[in-house]
C-alpha cells in the first residue's frame, strides 16, 4: 500500500522539462527549414516547399514550448495567484491555429500545381528530405520523453512526427517522379501531409479549448465522483460540483457538501479526510476545495439540476 502510494506521489509531480532538449531541436529545425526552402526553390518542389514550412513550424512550436516552459515557472502573485502554467496551453493553441493556416495555403498552391504540372528536380528533392529526415528523427528522440511531460511539449512534439512522416513521403513521392515523370505526384503529396497535419493540429486544438474552457476532463464522470462521494454515511447530498484542468497535469475540484448530522470539527476533517481520499485514489485529483453545509436553505430541484 505504502509503495502505491509512493507512486503515485511520483506521478503526481510536475517532472521539468528538458529545456536544453527544447532548444537544440529548436536550433535543428530552423536549420532544416532553411535548408528545405532553399531546396524547394532549386528542384521546384511544392511538397519540399511544403515540408519546409511545416519544419518552420516546428521551429516555432519548439521555441515556443521553450519559451512558455520557462514562464510557466514563474511564481504566483497578487493578480496571478495561479502563476503562469497556462501559457502552456496557450502556446499549444497558437501552434495549432499557425499550422491549419499554413496547411490551407498549401492546399491553394497545391491545386494550381494539379492544374498546371511542373517538372521536378527529384534529386535534389530525395537529397535535402534525407537530411530533414535524419534531423527531425533526432528532434523527435530529444523531446520523447517530455512529451508526456507538458501539452505543450507534446504540440510541438507531435508536430515533429508528423513532419518525419511527410519527408519519408516526399522521398518516396520524389523517387517515383524521378522514375515514372509523374510530376502530379508532388501537390498530392502536399495535399496528404496537410490532411494528416489538420487532424493532428484539431486534437491539439480541442483539447486546448477544452482547458481554457474549464471543461471536466475527459476521464472524470462527475456524476460516478457524485454517487461515491454520496455513499459515505456521513454524506447526505453533494452540490454544486465542479471539475477542471488548470493545466494539462493538474485538476482542480470543488464541491458543496451536504451532511447528515451537524459535526464538530474535529469530525468533520475527518470526513473531508475521507473525501479528499477518495478524490486522490481513483480519480487522481489532487487539488480540492469542499464547503460543508448541514441543513442548508437549498430547493430540492437545485440540488438535482445543480451538480
């Protein structure tokens, strides 16, 4: 029991992020991205063209992270007295909006290429893609870990794999070009990357909202929390119930608790104690703030609706 509660202790601390980590996959993809555009423009290749943007992006979503990590550190204070961890988040909403942007201005070039195919020098195209390839794989490695750490992280990480995965097509689709003339082949490309970065950038995005918006977190049923609570003796009812994410790591609860008799004190911290247990072990909240009312002046249509 001793050590599951160790453990949980363990993943209940906010781990820091690797900020080194954050900056060298930063300094990596503004070096791809230069690199890509100046390729793009000698092979004439919208597909590089569009890995290149969408390496930008990474950069920018990196230095952001790195940017948003540090602030979020920042201390509380008389105006912010939750601190500064949802920039975070923030953050994380920003480099999702940037990239849906990008990926239709993609779109737009990629349907006059459809109408009006280009010849492509494929191999300048597969040479520069091998290079962003290797970059971006070793950018992914560096932020793993801390990508379970911070959805910020975890935006900018995800756009790191998504740009690993359309280089991996661009020298596939460059390969096919160079040996079949099939110069479509590139905005289709494009098209695909895109397609897979939207959905990506949508998750990112809704959960972001989710966030700001003081949604109850996905995994919590509020009405199980409710009929738990309910079910100590001590409890006649519970009201005004509410549940959300300050940031993505940490939820917030509070509560009206409804007692069956009029306790003292000392009993009644031992029924928060309880509550607080509760809220702890199975549902892995650990920042609650319950109010305790005993024959309180509340309608009963209130307490039903109400939660």
């Amino acid at each position: 029991m001793a050590e599951n509660n160790n453990k949980r202790r363990k993943s209940h601390r906010h781990q820091p992020v690797n900020e080194r980590n954050l900056l060298t996959a930063t300094l990596l993809n503004f070096v791809i991205t230069i690199v890509e555009i100046a390729g793009g423009i000698l092979s004439n290749s919208l597909a590089l063209l569009s890995d290149a943007l969408h390496n930008m992006t990474d950069a920018f979503s990196t230095f952001i992270a790195l940017i948003a990590t540090r602030v979020g550190k920042r201390n509380a204070t008389e105006k912010k007295t939750f601190g500064y961890k949802r920039i975070e988040i923030l953050a994380a909403m920003l480099n999702a909006v940037i990239l849906i942007i990008i990926c239709f201005f993609l779109f737009r070039e990629a349907w006059e290429r459809l109408r009006d195919p280009q010849p492509v020098k494929t191999i300048i195209v597969i040479f520069v893609a091998m290079i962003g390839l290797v970059a971006n794989i070793l950018a992914v490695t560096l932020l793993r870990k801390d990508s379970k750490k911070s959805i910020n992280v975890k935006a900018a990480y995800v756009h790191l794999i998504g740009d690993s995965l359309s280089s991996i097509v661009v020298i596939i689709a460059a390969t096919a070009i160079q040996l079949f003339e099939i110069y479509w082949l590139d905005p289709v490309i494009t098209v695909l990357i895109g397609l897979y970065l939207i959905r990506e950038s949508y998750i990112i995005l809704k959960t972001a909202v989710n966030i700001l918006m003081q949604s109850t977190p996905e995994h919590l049923n509020i009405n199980k929390i409710k009929m738990k609570v309910e079910s100590l003796p001590e409890v006649n009812n519970v009201h005004h119930l509410h549940a959300w994410n300050l940031s993505d790591r940490e939820i917030h609860f509070e509560a009206h608790i409804e007692l069956t008799d009029d306790l003292h004190v000392s009993q009644l911290k031992i029924t928060q104690q309880k509550i607080e247990k509760i809220l702890k072990e199975r549902y892995q909240i650990h920042h609650s703030t319950l109010q305790f009312e005993f024959d309180p002046d509340h309608s009963r249509s209130l307490l039903h609706k109400d939660l």
